[in-house]
C-alpha cells in the first residue's frame, strides 16, 4: 500500500507540474484572455469523458481488482464495458460534428474555431478508450505501468502545447488539445500485454448486461454529479467574457488553476484513503472515528498551505503565468477560503458515495452548483469580477452547513 500511495503521489506531482508547465507557456504566449477559452475547452472535454464513459473510471476499476482471478468474468465485464463507452463516445461524437458550429459560438465568441469541436468529436472515442484501458490496468494491479504511462503522456502533453503553441497561438492550443487524445491512447496501449485484448474476440457475445446493473449506481453519480460543476464554470466563465471581458475571466482562470492544483493531492486522498474506509464500512459505524482522524491529520497542513498561498500570491501569479496576471491577486482571498469550506466537506461527500446514496450525492452537487452560478451573476454585476470568487466561497461555507445537517446525528455520536 505505501508503495502504491507513493506511486499515486508522484503521479500526481508529475501532473501538477505539467499543469504549471502548460499554464506558463499559455500565459506568455497568449495572455489572459487565451487562458480563459482554454478553459472552456478543457471544462467541455471533461463533461464529454464523463458521458462518454458514463464516469466508470472507479467503478472499471473496482469490477476488474475483484474478476482479475475470473478471466471468463473479468472478459464479459470487460467486454460489456467496452462496448458501452465505444457506442456512447461515437454519439456524443456524432452530436458534437453537427452541433460544432454552435458550440464554437457559445465557447469561443466565434465560428473560426468550429474544427476545433470537430476535432474533438473525432477523438472522443480514443479519450474514451484510454480511459477504459488505463482503469483496467489499474485494477489487475498493473500500478508502475500507470504510472509510466501517466508521466509520459503529462510530458507529451506540455510538449504537444509548447510547440503548437509557439507556432500558432491560440489556435495552435486549442487544437493541440483537441487532438491530444489520439497521443494519449497509443501510449496507454503500448503498456498493454496482448492478452489483454482477448475480450474483443466475440466482443457481442461476452457482453452481459449484469455488468451494467451492478454499475449504474457509479455511472447516475458520476455523469449528473460530477458534469455539474464543470458545466457551471463554463456557464459563469461564458456570462464573465460577456460582462467583463476576455481578460478578467483570464484572471479568474488562472486563480482557479492554481486552487485545481493544491486541491488534487485533497482529492487523490480521499480517493486512496478515505473512499476505501468507508466502503469497509458497510454500517458507518466508523464514520466519525474517519472524519476526525482525516481531518485531525490534515487540516492543520491545509491551513498552512492555504495561507502560505495567501501571503505569496503575487509572487505564484508571476511564476506561475506572468505579470499580466497579478490583476487576479485579490480574487485568490475568496478562492482559498472557498477551498477551506469545500475541504471540510469532502469526507461527507464521499461518505455519500460510499455507500451510493444516489438522490443525496444529486441534490446536494445540484445545490452547490446552482448557489455558486446564482450568486456569480449577482456578485459579478455588483462588485465585478472579485464576486465570482466570493460567490464560491459563500455557495461553499452553506454547502458545508447543509452536510453538516445531513450528517449531524453521526457525527454527534447519535444512532
């Protein structure tokens, strides 16, 4: 276990690494304003992935550990899986070619950049892919393998971008975004055995929809869940480029990655420590005993950190983009105390989907998304751009308020 979580960590710092790498070159070469349509892009392939692969990602995962000694099992899960994700990503595809024109207009003010959605609707197939096949590995226990793959393809990525980016600006970007996933599969691939291609033999026939039923509670939280909040930021990055411009939204872009950055590490241990624990905890007996041993752990480090952010933002906006972007400076207070809140909430949250209380997880990710969009467009017309970061953090402290009420009788103790 310490090997793997060892593993997982360096995986992750290789991956924030090649965030900052991505988000320096993007700065200087294309500004604020480019940062900002980066964003969407990024937010927009990231909601496909999840309907694409109906966010299967843990659940692959899961199914694939537990079949690994079944191989008849693990082929027909395999199989069946597959099948899905490969029929979904091609419709999404299809719905994105016809709808590409639109969809540039919305996302980047213009219809010069519609191939760009082309491109990604022909690559969302290979995202989708990469990403059954990167969580298959994971489960059979295949972790240095993840991980090399993991780092290649963060490097071949910062690459990708230096060198479109350099050439072509903002519309070298976009593409090389695009079509980023392509790269992305055949490195994923070239750390697959051969033998691991065995499912596709009668692919129709190893189908089983047993497999799905087992894992509609993962796909129901996963695509309504966690699509919401990516599509809200688009939403409130789109009506912030209406209102204000390209160059204010660039600012809050850049304060949002840096907060994306720190908080990855929050999020992979809820996912390798705390997710398993509560799983284990069929009762939640133990919930408490999680809840305070996490966050007696970590919370005073996350409070070091977050201040530590705070009292050298000017310096991390010039590192990490350019002196362009030290306008975002006041944004970052209301970003990182927003953070605050949210980090307290995390172990609640995933408690709800550990034990996959489906309609909870729904209306509680609804309330937070539709607090912060509603407050944005409020806040953003009073105070300008600095109310977008405090609407967050104020959709974030009554967010922990609400889980507070919903978790009050467990954490107190009661039955």
């Amino acid at each position: 276990m310490l090997k793997v979580s060892f593993q997982n960590g360096l995986s992750i710092m290789v991956k924030i690494l090649t965030s900052i790498g991505v988000s320096k070159i993007v700065a200087l070469w294309i500004g604020p304003s480019g940062l900002a349509l980066l964003g969407n892009l990024r937010d927009l392939i990231g909601v496909l992935q999840n309907v694409a692969t109906l966010g299967l990602q843990k659940g692959i995962v899961r199914y694939t550990a537990e079949f690994k000694e079944k191989k008849d099992t693990l082929h027909s899960f395999m199989a069946t899986v597959f099948l899905v994700i490969t029929i979904l990503s091609i419709l999404s595809g299809i719905a994105l070619w016809v709808y590409a024109r639109e969809l540039s207009t919305f996302l980047f003010k213009n219809t010069d950049y519609q191939y760009v959605i082309k491109c990604v609707s022909v690559t969302l197939p290979f995202l989708a892919v990469h990403t059954f096949f990167l969580s298959v590995l994971t489960g059979i226990g295949k972790y240095k393998r993840v991980l090399w793959a993991n780092a290649i393809s963060y490097v071949a990525y910062l690459l990708l971008v230096f060198l479109v980016v350099q050439q072509y600006g903002l519309a070298g970007a976009l593409t090389g975004i695009a079509v980023y996933p392509v790269i992305l599969l055949f490195i994923t691939l070239s750390f697959c055995d051969v033998s691991l291609f065995i499912f596709l033999r009668g692919i129709r026939k190893r189908s089983d929809k047993e497999h799905l039923l087992n894992l509609r509670g993962y796909a129901v939280m996963r695509v309504l869940g966690a699509s919401l909040m990516p599509l809200t930021v688009i939403l409130i990055r789109e009506h912030t480029i209406n209102s204000s411009g390209g160059e204010e939204a660039g600012y809050l872009e850049s304060v949002w990655r840096i907060s994306d950055n720190y908080m990855l590490f929050v999020y992979s241990l809820i996912g390798v420590y705390v997710l398993p624990k509560l799983s284990e905890d069929v009762e939640g007996t133990h919930f408490k005993e999680i809840f305070v041993d996490f966050y007696k752990s970590l919370l005073p480090i996350f409070l070091v950190g977050i201040f530590s952010v705070y009292f050298l933002r000017d310096w991390i906006l010039q590192l990490l983009y350019s002196s362009d972007f030290l306008p975002a400076s006041p944004l970052i207070k209301w970003q990182l105390l927003g953070d605050l809140f949210r980090f307290l909430t995390l172990v609640m949250v995933a408690e709800l989907t550990a034990k996959k209380m489906v309609s909870t997880y729904i209306i509680t990710e609804f309330i937070l998304a539709s607090m912060f969009l509603g407050a944005s467009y409020v806040l953003l017309a009073r105070m300008g751009i600095e109310g977008i970061p405090l609407a967050y953090c104020i959709s974030s402290i009554l967010m922990f308020f609400v889980m507070l009420v919903l978790f009050k009788d467990r954490l107190l103790g009661r039955t």
